[in-house]
C-alpha cells in the first residue's frame, strides 16, 4: 500500500453537495457525481488546470454538517466537484467550499478496496504511528473521468 505524508495548501472546490447518514453514502453521493457530471459543463471555465492543461482536481471533499472540514458524525457533508482557480464563484445550483490547508497521509486505492484501506490506515496505521484524525477525510480522482483509481486524503494536522 502506497502511503504518503503531504502537505496541502488551502483550495477551493465547486460542485454539487448533499448531506446524509454517515452510513449511506452510497445512496446519496452517487447521484451528487452524476449531477455534477451532467453539468460539468457549467464549470468548465472555472476549473484550475495543470500546466500540461489536464485537470488539476476532481474531489469527493467531506466535512460534518457545520462546515468544520471535521470527520463525519451520523451526518455528513459531500461535494462531488472539481478543484477551481482561487476566487472562482459558484453558478448558480452548485456550491463553492473553501478547503484549509492540512497535512495529509494519503492512500492510494480503488473502488473495490476503498473500504479495507479506508479502516487500515484509520486502525492499524494511525495506531501504529501515533496519528490522530484531524479533519475529514476526502477522496481525490487523479485521472478524470476514472472513478476506479483514487487517492484517499486522511489529515493529521491543520495548519
């Protein structure tokens, strides 16, 4: 497993938010995904790209119901959406997040093995290094468009 410590500095996503029970996500968020998808292009101009033009983010960002950016309790917020340039406004029907900047341990995975890297870095990593959670975690897709190759961000520390 591919596990990584980084730093990442604050940046700002739009897209389609929902909120909904810390157990079924996957009833709600997939729709997010695919509303976002279907209007992607309402962003498209907003969107902050590589410098080889690519996308810079696709982001599956998470934070409690009050905007805190800490773990989800029995409710939890998503926003399926796209990392934009700094100052970018929201259009209408989609939602700016404004996300801090924390140290990260990074897990790199797949759709079939999100939920085992998901608890192997929460219960045997962490404990084995002595970290504490300090946010919530986010999902990054580094090639858009592939659902199935992932990045898991847990942070360890604001900052």
């Amino acid at each position: 497993m591919n596990l990584q410590h980084i730093v990442k500095e604050a940046f700002e996503v739009i897209g389609k938010e929902g909120t909904g029970d810390s157990t079924q996500g996957y009833l709600w968020v997939p729709p997010l995904w695919k509303e976002a998808n279907d209007k992607f292009d309402e962003i498209s101009g907003l969107v902050k790209l590589k410098e080889d033009g690519r996308i810079a983010g696709v982001w599956g960002a998470m934070s409690d119901i009050n905007y805190g950016f800490r773990p989800w309790d029995i409710r939890g917020k998503y926003l399926a959406g796209c990392e934009v340039t700094e100052g970018a406004a929201a259009p209408e029907g989609w939602v700016k997040w404004s996300v801090p900047s924390f140290r990260y341990v990074t897990a790199e995975c797949n759709s079939l093995e999100y939920g085992k890297v998901f608890q192997y870095v929460l219960k045997e990593y962490f404990i084995e290094y002595g970290l504490t959670l300090a946010g919530a975690v986010h999902e990054y897709y580094p090639e858009p468009g592939n659902t199935e190759k992932l990045c898991l961000y847990f942070p360890i520390e604001k900052l």
